[in-house]
C-alpha cells in the first residue's frame, strides 16, 4: 500500500460460496486479512463480517462480496480517493450501482467493493447494514422514480448522507460483478438474492439463504 500506517481487513459475507477469482483478485492486490462469514441473512453477514474486520484494528474496511473482481491496483486508487466511503462501480445486470442525484453527488453505490474508514463505523450506530423492503428511494430524491429495493447496501449509504459523510468513488474504473447465475435457480425478494440448499433426493429446498 501506498502508506506503510494503512491496513485494510475485508469483509466478505456470502451465501455460502465464494467465486476463485473473487479470492485471487484480494490477492493480487495484496490483501490476506480477510473475514468470511456465510450462513446469515445478507445484512447480518455484512455485519458480522464488518466486526470481525474491525476487531484487528485497522485503518479500513473494504466490503466485498462473494463475485465480485477487481483490476490490480484499485485499492491503490480507492486509498487515493483518501474518501470517508470509496466505492467502485459494477453493473447488476443493466443497472448501475453507483447513483447520483442532479448535483452529481453520489446517493449510494453497491456494497460489492467499498472501503470505508474506520471512523465510519464508530460514528454509525449498530447496526450497520440492514434492509427495509418498504423503503422508498424517491423521498430523499435518490433517483428520478420509486425505488422498492430497500437493501443494506441503499440504508447504510443513506445513514451515511445523514450523517454528512461523502460517499466518493474511483473514476473510471469498473468492477467485474460475476453474480450468481451458476448456482441452480435464482430467486430474488426485491433485489434480495434468496438460495435455497437443495434436498436431491426429493428435489425441494431444505435450507433458505436469504
């Protein structure tokens, strides 16, 4: 890293699997201080992934998920940003996940690959991420048309704002964002992925992952 006082602990929650080249990405641009948690709704993996983080002390956070790829060097540049909230955008299909409003003032951007300072946490009160399906993006004019999405990635972006915290990004630069489409059917709940472990012998599901 460009500053030897740096260290950055990611946090990774995940439904259960982890893409190869999400891990070699981490690596390549040498990050090994990573905590994985699976098996949790997705907004308590985040948080449980976001403690375990924050109890080796460091300067950052980087949240990132399970299929997510990044070009070597991005943390160079999101370090560069020197932002209280860096992310890097990525596509969900044709959808953005980086928004602004009319100003050109980010509102929010995906969880997928996001360094946060430690001091964000220490100011947010607990919890951190957690989603409302209810939750109506139109009234704090984060986009032009209703949003029903209301998932963590949304809700800590806009505590974020509230508390006046800039949420800043790389220009420029993309995040490969491989999904899920590999494993079985997937289902979502309002932009919430939701699996399912399957019993293959009677061919329902046993075990949501929500």
């Amino acid at each position: 890293m460009s500053n030897m006082e740096t260290k950055i602990a990611v946090a990774l929650p995940t439904r259960g699997f982890i893409f190869a080249e999400t891990l070699i990405s981490l690596k390549r641009n040498g990050l090994t201080d990573i905590h994985i948690v699976p098996g949790l709704p997705i907004p308590d993996c985040h948080n449980e992934a976001t403690k375990q983080a924050l109890a080796s002390n460091p300067t950052h956070v980087l949240l990132f998920e399970e299929d997510m790829v990044i070009p070597d060097g991005t943390i160079e540049k999101m370090l560069d940003v020197n932002g209280l909230i860096t992310v890097v955008d990525y596509s969900l299909g044709s959808w953005k996940c980086t928004h602004k409003n009319k100003a050109g003032e980010i509102m929010f951007g995906g969880t997928g690959c996001m360094l946060i300072k430690k001091e964000v946490f220490d100011r947010m009160p607990y919890p951190w991420f957690e989603n409302d399906k209810t939750f109506d993006a139109k009234t704090w004019k984060m986009l032009d048309v209703k949003a029903e999405y209301g998932g963590q990635d949304i809700l800590f972006c806009y505590k974020a704002r509230k508390m006046g915290i800039q949420i800043q990004e790389v220009p420029n630069l993309h995040a490969t964002h491989l999904r899920c489409k590999n494993l079985d059917k997937v289902q979502t709940n309002s932009g919430c992925y939701q699996f399912f472990e399957l019993d293959y012998e009677n061919a329902k599901p046993i075990k949501s992952y929500i």
